[in-house]
C-alpha cells in the first residue's frame, strides 16, 4: 500500500506532465497555470487512497483522480471571477493575470477535460464513474446558488447553511471517496459507507476552515485572519452568531455587517469578540468533532481490516489538525 505522501507525488508528477498539445495556447495555458499552483490535493488523494484500501495498483486510475483535481479547479478559477479576487494560493487569480472573459472559456475548457480524462477510467465502470460524476457537478453549482442567495439574507438557519456546504464542497469529497471504491470493484455497501464518510469530513472540513478564518494562527496563516468577518462572509460564525445573540448583540452584529466604512482590525475585534460573548467559538468546535466522528463511524464500517484503512484514516485525521 502507499502512503499518503506517496499518492500526492504520483497526482503531482502526473498533473505536471500532463500534455496541452491542443490549440490555440491562449486558451490552454490559463489551463496550465491553474493546475500548476499547486494546493492539498485533497481529492485525488482521498480517491486514491480509497482505491488503495482494496487495490494496490492506485497509479493505474490517476486519469480520473486528476480529472477531480481538474473540476476543483475549475470551480475555484469561476470563484474567483464571481468574487472578484486577486489571489489564488499566493498567485494572481486568471482574471487578473489574463482577464475575465478568458477566465471564463478556459475554465469551461477546464470542466471538458475533466470529463475527457474522467472518461479513461475502465470501460466496465465508465456509465456508473460519470454518473457520480454527473450528479457530484450538479450539486456543487445548487450549493454554489445557495451560497449566492445568502448574502442577501440574515436569516439562514444553522441547516440551512450545512445543507449548502454538503452540496458546495462536501459531495466532491464524498465523490472521491466512493469513486475510488467503485474503481476497486468494492462491495456496494462499501463503496456507500465511503461516500457518507467522505459527506462527513466535508462538513468538518469546511466548518473548520470557517472556524480557522476566525481563530486562526496569523503565522502560521500566511496572512491576516478574518477575511469572512471582514467580508461578511455567511459563515458557520456568523449565521449562528446572528440566530442565538440577544437584542444587544444583534443590534451591534447587524452593525459591523452593514457597515460601508470601518476599520479592518477593530472590525475583526469586535466581531470576534461577540463571537465569544455568544459561544460560537465552542459552538463550532463542537460541530466540528461531531461530523468528524460520524466519518470515522462510517470508515469503520468499511468491511476491511483495520490495517487496510490506516492511511485513509491517518490521512484526514492529519487534515483535521490542520492549522491553514
């Protein structure tokens, strides 16, 4: 079996020496860029590491692990168009290097070849892959809508928001997850176990990026916390900060959010600080350890032998203690 360090190697080696023979250049090299950025990987590797738990060869399905890393991307590169950003792990985002409109076509080229490299998986499993596959993008754009929808509202419910990052972000890990158990010839109720396994550390994930935007380690960060409060960003925090604050609290919530002008740091101050008055902080942490266990319940599940799950295991555990 491979570590996980070892699968990251074989998506980073493959998506580096991946062809772009197709022309023009204008339209591909944005392609390129994206992918060269780097990033956790997360998706390839959780697939892969899947697979691995019941197949030793994960290198011969790294078409369609980097086909997930490709749709990803994608997704981020039309993020960052609609909000407008600068940066993208360090980098200038596409709309900016380039400019909106090429933005927009090579990261629609970006979603047809994940499809054509999806497509190089098995010809037995080809129809259930793009299935999921089909499905997983359907439900990324709902969620990525609902996201949209938010930000008018100040009234989104704490199930509201958990069904929105279970679509946006969550089914992608599950995606990736079950994928590699389809592609391993897993059992059927294996393969279920490992998508909801991978529905539950999406939920953590993403709630714990909320939490880290907030309470984060500025060094170890690389850049200054408080991004969604000073955006108003409908986050775990900040939906649930706006449901459980008394009259007092609200009113100075509602405050900072509608705010036009107003000083970064004695925003992220005050915010944080009601944040703490409300509980919000052991609120989140405790929602954070709950999805996180349901992942481990449904990772035992798996009918497998302890031994055969520990990377898988190692694996999102390390991602859970995460401080980025």
């Amino acid at each position: 079996m491979k570590s996980s360090n070892d699968i990251l190697q074989l998506v980073n080696d493959y998506l580096d020496h991946l062809p772009y023979d197709r022309k023009p250049l204008s339209l591909y090299e944005p392609v390129r860029y994206v992918l060269s950025l780097g990033g956790k990987r997360i998706r390839p590797v959780l697939m892969l590491l899947s697979y691995n738990m019941f197949k030793d060869d994960p290198e011969s399905i790294l078409s369609s692990a980097c086909a997930l890393e490709t749709y990803h991307n994608y997704t981020l590169l039309h993020d960052d168009l609609m909000d407008n950003a600068d940066l993208r792990r360090g980098h200038e985002t596409v709309h900016r290097r380039w400019d909106a409109n090429t933005a927009i076509l090579s990261g629609d080229s970006m979603l047809v070849l994940a499809y054509e490299r999806m497509q190089q998986c098995r010809p037995d499993k080809l129809a259930e892959v793009l299935a999921l596959f089909t499905e997983t993008a359907l439900e990324i754009g709902e969620g990525q809508q609902y996201d949209m929808d938010f930000e008018h509202r100040t009234d989104v419910s704490e199930a509201e928001y958990i069904e929105m990052i279970r679509l946006k972000t969550s089914v992608l890990l599950a995606c990736a997850t079950k994928m590699g158990a389809i592609l391993a010839d897993a059992p059927e109720q294996d393969a279920e176990a490992l998508y909801k396994f991978g529905e539950q550390m999406g939920l953590a994930f993403q709630l714990q990026d909320d939490f880290l935007d907030v309470y984060g380690d500025t060094r170890v960060f690389g850049k200054a916390i408080g991004g969604d409060i000073t955006s108003n960003k409908k986050t775990f925090m900040l939906i649930n900060a706006l449901n459980l604050a008394n009259e007092q609290q609200r009113k100075e919530l509602l405050h900072w959010v509608t705010a036009e002008n107003f000083d970064r740091d004695e925003k992220v101050k005050a915010v944080t600080r009601l944040y703490n008055e409300i509980g919000i902080d052991r609120l989140a942490q405790e929602r954070i350890a709950y999805y996180f266990g349901e992942s481990r319940k449904y990772l035992e599940a798996v009918n497998l032998p302890d031994e055969r799950k520990e990377y898988l295991r190692s694996y999102t555990e390390e991602m859970m203690h995460r401080q980025y």
